[in-house]
C-alpha cells in the first residue's frame, strides 16, 4: 500500500494530553478507535471534518496536527 | 478486532457454510426438472443465513455493546462502499454469464441456480473484502 502524503502529531498530541487513549480521542472526535489508529499509523487520511475536529480537540490549528509531506520536503 | 469486522466475519462464514450445502445438493445439469424439494431447501438454508446472522450478531453485540451502539464512520462507510462496488462487477459478469448458458441449452432453474451463485459470490467477494480493508487500515 502506497504511503499517504500526509504525517500527523496524533500520537505525540495525545501523550502530552494526559496520555490521552485512541478510544478516549475516538469518542471525543465521533469515530472508531480503529479509524484513530488508522489515522496514526498513516493507513488512513481522514476527512476535513475529521481531521478538525482531531485539531479542536487539542486545541491546535489544523497544520500543527497534520502535514503534507510537500511542507516536509522544504524544511 | 471491530465490531464491524466481526460483523465482517459473520456474514462470510455463514454465507459461506449455508451456500456450499445448498449448492452441493443442486443438480448441476442444463436442464434439471423441477423440483420442489430444491426450492424447498433454498427457503430453509436463507432461514438458517438469518437465524445464523442473528444470533452470530447478537452474541458479538453482548460482547461489545458499546462498540455495537456506535454509528459507522466514515472509514467504515467508505470500506463498505469499495467493497461493494467490487461485488458489483462480480455479481454482473456472473449474471451475464449464467444468462450465457442459454445458449447451451440450459433451463430457467438452472439459470436461476447460477444466477443466485453469483450473487452468492459476490457476497462473499464482498464481506471478504470488507475483513481486507478492515485488516489493513483502510
């Protein structure tokens, strides 16, 4: 399976939030705690609405949680 | 595992088990007379798929009741939509086959019994695919 250009902070997000659980963000942000995992682990790019909503509740812009690998590639 | 993909599992086994007995006791000939005792049988094997699904569906949901509650997402949502849209094709060019052998002689019942082969197939393409995608993330 081709790797997904986008990489995302969800991992790290959540240790610093109290290490915060895939199930306890999957609650939080209305999905699985299977698609939570998919979502780390680069398996599965979620939608806009999704990935907000990830972001909202960290309290951190969209960016700052997900990235296009092309911003990767120019840092 | 999730309770969608236990779900998964649920359907292609018992698809999978209750469509090899019947289709094992159909007389794979062109043109097979008719026979009540066949349609017989296909009415008691979908009761046994229901009865089987449901309580299959009814143990795993006691086992996880949260997880049953749950809407689908749409990671899920969307594996059922590509799994189904394979089972498409595969229930069509099943079809049309099974229509084909009318030009080999073969009868209405044995046309329906491939016709309902290929939806069988199509089924478990899709619920096998489901536990794929289901398996690998997405």
């Amino acid at each position: 399976m081709a790797k997904l250009p986008i990489s995302n902070q969800i991992r790290r997000l959540r240790f610093e939030a109290d290490e915060m659980t895939q199930q306890q963000l999957a609650k939080l942000v209305g999905v699985t705690r299977q698609t939570v995992n998919a979502i780390e682990l680069g398996k599965y790019s979620p939608s806009l609405e999704v990935a907000f909503r990830i972001a909202h509740v960290f309290g951190m812009p969209l960016e700052e949680v997900f990235r296009y690998q092309a911003d990767l590639k120019k840092e | 595992m999730s309770f969608r993909e236990k779900s998964a599992w649920i359907f292609l086994i018992s698809i999978s088990l209750v469509s090899v007995f019947f289709f094992l006791h159909v007389p794979w000939t062109l043109t097979p007379p008719p026979n009540m005792r066949l349609a017989e049988g296909l009415f008691y094997c979908i009761l046994a798929l229901v009865v089987i699904e449901v309580v299959g569906h009814i143990v795993i949901a006691i086992a996880s009741p949260e997880d049953a509650r749950t809407p689908k997402d749409e990671r899920e949502k969307l594996i059922d939509l590509k799994a189904t849209r394979a089972a498409y094709y595969v229930y069509v060019v099943g079809s049309l086959l099974a229509i084909s052998t009318i030009h080999r002689g073969a009868n209405i019942i044995f046309m329906s019994c491939a016709v309902l082969l290929a939806f069988v197939i199509g089924e478990v393409v899709k619920h096998a695919l489901r536990i794929y995608y289901f398996r690998r993330g997405f």
